[in-house]
C-alpha cells in the first residue's frame, strides 16, 4: 500500500515540504502501532430478559405436507378415539362394578350376571321410579 506521502505527490505533481512529509511518516507509524497493540475487541452480546408483543401479523404462511409422496405399502394398528377397552374383564373387577350399580340405583341390575333374578316388566300406568341399569356384559 503506498503511503499518504506518496499519494499526495502524486496528486499535487511536486514533493510537499519535508516538515510535512516528516509529520506523515510519524502520524502512520503511530497508527501501524495503535492497531497492531490492540486486538480486534468483539461487540458486546445484548441480553433480551423480558420481550413483550403486543400483536403479531403475520402477512403470509406457507405450509405444505408431502404425505402423498410417502410410500405407506401396510397400515396396521388401532385408532382409539376415547375410552377404549380390549380384552376380557376380570371377574373381581365386574363384580365390583355391578356391587356399585346396585348401591347407585338401589334396585339392582338384575339379570344372571348381577347374580339375581330378572326384574319384573313395568305394569301399565306406573310411570319409573328412577334410573334403571342396562349392563350386560360379555361372557368370560
């Protein structure tokens, strides 16, 4: 890189005064020494602690799935929505339950699984006289 003396010679055609080439040569050895003492110093890091938004627009959203580009060849396994039971239900635990429907309804849900007899049909004219219990459960 040329110096400042030589470009100002260049530009004015003729050689500056010496005083003046002399405060040249001691103002750019000063600055070589000012930027190689100090190292590059890094920006300091902004810590964001609390960020508030108010609203937030947003122009436009893309969004695409490629499951027509998936290769399913089998699909096996069971969609539950809900509450779903598989499997047989243990004997202590359907007594258990039907014990509880007896004691809710106070009648009883009849039948041979409850261990009683079926319940009578309603007579003509009498309205109920509460819920009654439809249970029936599978044979184990």
């Amino acid at each position: 890189m040329p110096s400042f003396a030589a470009w100002i010679r260049g530009k004015l055609g003729s050689a500056p005064s010496p005083a003046l080439e002399r405060r040249i040569a001691e103002l750019e050895a000063r600055l070589r020494t000012l930027t190689a003492d100090k190292p590059a110093e890094a920006a300091p890091a902004i810590v964001i602690e609390h960020l508030s938004i108010e609203k937030l627009v947003v122009e436009k959203l893309e969004h695409s799935n490629n499951f027509g580009a998936l290769g399913i060849k089998e699909l096996k396994g069971k969609l539950n929505i809900g509450v779903n039971h598989t499997g047989p239900i243990a004997a202590e635990t359907l007594e258990a339950f039907l014990e509880g429907a007896e004691d809710l309804t106070g009648k009883g849900c009849g039948g041979a699984a409850a261990g009683g007899a079926p319940r009578p049909a309603a007579k003509s004219g009498v309205t109920g006289n509460g819920p009654s219990c439809h249970i029936r459960p599978k044979a184990l």
